[in-house]
C-alpha cells in the first residue's frame, strides 16, 4: 500500500477515527492518499481541506469535468498512476459518456488535447502542463493569453489551484510509494454545496 507506515482504521485512535469517520466511503473505506496521512492527522485535514475547496466547491465557476479533466492531465505528466486512475474515474461519472471519456484518455496519453477541447479550455490545459513541467518559464503572458482566450482572473486561479493541487499530491502519492491496492476508485466528496462534508461517496 505504501513505503512508510499506515493506521487502519480499526485501528484508529480516537482522533484520527473522527478524522476518518469524515472521509471514509463504503465499508469504512479510506483511500490510500488519505490513509498516507494517518501518522500526522494533521497534515490529512489539511489535504482536505485543500482538496475539498480546490477541486469541489460550488463557488467553482469551471465546470467540475474540466477540473477533473485537468487533474487526470496533471497527473498523467507526472506519470502518477494512482491518481491518473482515481480522477479518471471520477470523469468518467461526470461526462456520463463511455466514449467520450475514453478519447479523452486516448488524448491525453498521445498529449494532444486538439480533437477534444476547444481553444478556451486547450488554453487552461497548456498553462497547467507548463506550470507542471516549466513551472519556472511561467511569465505574465501567460495569463494575458488565458484572458484573451475569455478566462476571468478567478477562472485561472481556479485552474492554477486544481493544476498546484494535482502536483502536490502526485508527489506525496510518487514520493511515498502510494498505491490503489484496497481503494475504491472514483470515490469523491460530491457534496460542493458544503465544504465541511468531506464524504467520499
């Protein structure tokens, strides 16, 4: 499951029980990037918070599939398997459509977007992967192309933020040696309307 230790939650300390009783799915199943955390409860309360607001809120105005689409995007050049999987799965519910998704995915391994998104949203793609793997070329004509491209200030702090979200946790996924073994894949907190409800369903 991982390369350090991990608590289970039968085994919980009441604390860390609580902390999971918040984020736990079916059969009080905690995911593995969120079960990483268990020696610093802490740290896992952090995460969510972070994954909660970033990635499922309703004040969000992108729509949720294009954040999802840029977490799976993310993740893939990161070569992070485990989240590819989870945030593909997690798209795959939202577009509703097989096919779709899976040319998507198609799309993304051969790193052309073209056939699938139009200009606006490729825009929002070519600025995550160079803030993934260019994060230092990054320079203010950057954004000035994502506005000419119709992207408000707070539309491109939410894809810098969903983009920022997806390389920190393929790093402590990658750096940790996280994997899917016992996860149920697609699970999220769907609940955007709250951000205190953490439930992964």
């Amino acid at each position: 499951m991982s390369w350090i230790k991990v608590v289970a939650y039968e085994d919980a300390d009441p604390q860390l029980k609580r902390i999971y009783d918040r984020v736990k799915g079916p059969n009080n199943n905690v995911d593995n990037v969120l079960s990483i955390h268990s020696l610093r409860p802490h740290s896992l309360v952090g995460h969510m918070t972070l994954y909660k607001n970033v990635l499922h809120n309703s004040n969000n105005e992108l729509p949720k599939w294009y954040l999802e689409a840029i977490g799976v995007y993310v993740s893939h050049l990161n070569q992070c398997d485990y989240c590819v999987l989870h945030h593909f799965e997690g798209l795959r519910k939202l577009l509703n459509d097989d096919e779709k998704s899976n040319s998507f995915m198609e799309a993304v391994k051969v790193d052309d977007l073209n056939s699938f998104l139009g200009e606006q949203f490729l825009a929002g793609m070519a600025y995550s992967k160079k803030l993934t793997l260019e994060h230092h070329g990054i320079v203010q004509e950057d954004i000035a192309h994502l506005k000419s491209t119709g992207f408000s200030d707070g539309q491109i702090l939410e894809i810098n933020q969903v983009a920022s979200y997806f390389n920190y946790v393929n790093r402590t996924v990658l750096g940790l040696g996280v994997n899917t073994t016992g996860d149920i894949l697609g699970l999220s907190p769907n609940e955007s309307a709250d951000p205190n409800n953490w439930s992964h369903k």
